[in-house]
C-alpha cells in the first residue's frame, strides 16, 4: 500500500439527536471531535416508518409550495 495518500483515521464521539452518544473512528474532523447529528436512524422516517415530518430547513418546501401550489397535474 503507498505511504501518505490515505486521510487520517481517528476516533470522534457521534452525538445522536436524542442525547445518546458513543465513540467511533472515522475520517472526519480530527481526533476527538463531536459530529452532532440533525437526523439519525432513530428520528429518519426511512427507519422509523415515515410518519415523522422533516425539518424544512432553509424554506425550500416553502419556496415549492409558493411557486407551484396552485398547479393542478389532472386532478378531478
């Protein structure tokens, strides 16, 4: 394997949204930093069943439903 072309690999602590922690190693950030995580397996609608509503961060959703609400694709 060449020498120095690999990122460091170096253990940080992940903080879930619920408050829970551990420690894990990664390539992120530098060693002993926390990555606090906005959505995790335990809030995401993909693992939860998808009766959770995302966040609509930055007004996208807003901005969307402004521009194309009134749109009807064929409804009757």
């Amino acid at each position: 394997m060449k020498k120095d072309i690999h990122p460091d690999y170096h253990t940080i602590r992940v903080v879930m949204t619920d408050g829970t922690e551990y420690f894990t190693r990664s390539t992120w950030g530098s060693e002993g930093e926390t990555m606090n995580l906005d959505i995790d397996p335990k809030t995401h609608p993909a693992w939860t069943g998808g009766s959770q509503q995302l966040l609509d961060r930055g007004g996208r959703l807003s901005k969307f439903n402004s521009r194309f609400g009134g749109l009807s694709f064929g409804k009757k």
